[in-house]
C-alpha cells in the first residue's frame, strides 16, 4: 500500500495496534503448538524427545484450527474451556484473514480508524486471554519433564540480542 507521509501517520496507531494482535495470535498459536507437542508420545505412549520433535514437525504446518483441534483431542477439555479457545481461533482467523479488506472504509475516517484501534485492542485482550489459559497449562506440561515456562522464557532472553544505542531500524 503507497501512502503519502501524512497518511503513513495517520495509520501508524492503527499498524502498532495490528502488529501487536498478529504478534499476539502468533504467541498463541505457538504456545499450542508446544503444548500439542509435549502431549504427544510414542507408540510406547511415552514422551521422548523423539516424539516432540516429530510432532511438532507434524503439527507446525497445520492452521492453528488444525492445531486447536489435535489440542482438544490430545486433553479431555470441559466445554466452555472449548468455545473459549474456538473464539480464540475466530478472532485469530478474523484478524488474519481479511481484516483490513473488511475494514477498508474505516481507515479512510477519523471515526473510522478510532474504531478500528478500540476493535485491535478487544481483539487483543480477547487472544491474550486464550493465551494466558493456554500457558498455564502449558507451564504445568512442563513441570511434569522437570521445567517450566518461566526457565524457557529465561533461556530466550539470555540469547536475546537488544538493538545497540547507534543501531537504527531500516525499513
């Protein structure tokens, strides 16, 4: 999309708030992703590295409803829990599939685009919700291997490399 400098302004909120949301649904559909691996095992019903491995080979070119699908299989989930993570995968599949098309008419008004921010952000804490759910049962999979959450997310920042004070992002 070309946009003129003054455009590029305008619709830099509403870009922050639609990059914060995809970042959201990605960090949700992962955290699934890792759950689904860490419950799958070998044909010895036992959860080797082997069987993580390959399960999360399987299962990472899957669409996340896919995915969400082998996650109810894989636990016994009351029903609630259920259409919880489903309108997690709506919001998710809402916000990835045609958002922007959907919404073009908005992004040409103040009112619109004022809308479409207060539309990222319910959205937003919409998916984090699902994700939160999903992480707590997540961290308590790890627990059973001897880990948790909190020592992956350690790992990752220990490999982390922050932006230096002259580097500046090339776009």
């Amino acid at each position: 999309m070309e946009t003129n400098s003054s455009q590029h302004l305008v619709l830099k909120p509403i870009m922050y708030e639609l990059g914060t949301a995809v970042y959201l649904c990605q960090l949700f559909e992962n955290n699934l992703l890792l759950l689904i691996s860490l419950l799958s095992s070998n044909s010895d019903n036992i959860v080797t590295a082997e069987s993580f491995e390959s399960a999360t080979f399987k299962y990472s070119e899957k669409t996340l409803g896919q995915i969400a699908k082998v996650f109810r299989e894989k636990l016994s989930l009351p029903g609630n829990f259920e259409q919880f993570i489903r309108e997690g995968v709506e919001a998710r599949n809402d916000l990835t599939h045609g958002f922007v098309m959907r919404n073009h008419d908005k992004f040409l008004t103040v009112d619109g685009r004022e809308r479409i921010i207060s539309e990222l952000r319910e959205s937003q804490h919409l998916i984090n919700d699902r994700l939160q759910s999903v992480q707590l049962i997540l961290n308590k999979a790890l627990q059973v291997f001897g880990g948790s959450l909190e020592e992956l997310r350690e790992k990752q920042e220990f490999h982390f490399e922050p932006e230096g004070e002259n580097h500046t992002a090339k776009h």
